[in-house]
C-alpha cells in the first residue's frame, strides 16, 4: 500500500490535472527490479487534461546532448516569473536530452530549461544556466 500526503499549506487547484512521478522509486520486492517512469495521474475536476509535450535540450556552446536538466513551463507569460514562481508543470531531461510532460491542459505557455543545480525549481542566475 501506499499513501500519499501533501503538506497542510498546500492549496489543490479546481479542475486541474495532477501527476505524481516515481521515476525508478518503485521496486519489486523479490528481483529489485525498477518500475521506470511510474505516474500517478489524477484530477481535482471532471476530467483529465490529456495533452502533452516533448523535445531535446542540446548545449548551444557544444551541441551535446543535456541530462538533468529541468525542464519547467509556466502558466504566466512574464519575463521575471522563473526568478518568482515555481512552475505548474516541470519534469527533468534524460541522458540523450530528451523530455516529455504529459497531462496538460489546453493553453499558452512559457516553457524554459534550467540546469537546476539546487533543485528549487527557480533560477538563480548566479549558479545556473537558462534555456
């Protein structure tokens, strides 16, 4: 079994689609085996928004591929607002750069990639680079 608690403060938006990520957090308690990718997807409406996107990170200066880059979108168009708010939506890059968010619902975007070095899903232009 397992439970799921979200802090007291933590406020659940009206119809809005909600996905949890394992990754390779789950094993199977005989061979060790990891259940890779795991989502746990909910809804606090009606529906479950079904639309998603993906894409590469590849470094301007070399053209390598990037791994662990987070990948954030936002619902507000504002320049500042990777300096302010956490993103609604945010998932990481994997070892050949690729990424991929699903579950969105229909809208426009701010999508940008930070190399976030001290997981605060913010930018800190002193520490971090941005995409």
């Amino acid at each position: 079994m397992l439970i799921v608690e979200f802090d007291e403060e933590e406020v659940l938006r009206e119809n809005a689609t909600y996905t949890i990520n394992f990754g390779e957090a789950i094993l199977d308690i005989t061979e060790g085996n990891s259940l890779e990718n795991y989502a746990f997807v909910f809804s606090t409406g009606d529906q479950i928004d079904s639309l998603s996107i993906q894409g590469k990170i590849i470094d301007a200066f070399t053209s390598e591929e990037m791994e662990k880059v987070t990948v954030m979108v936002y619902e507000s168009l504002e320049d500042s607002i990777v300096f302010k708010e956490k993103p609604f939506y945010a998932t990481r890059s994997n070892k050949d750069g690729t990424f991929q968010i699903n579950n969105m619902k229909e809208g426009e975007f701010k999508l940008v990639a930070v190399k976030d070095e001290n997981l605060n899903y913010l930018y800190d232009p002193s520490a971090e680079a941005l995409g």
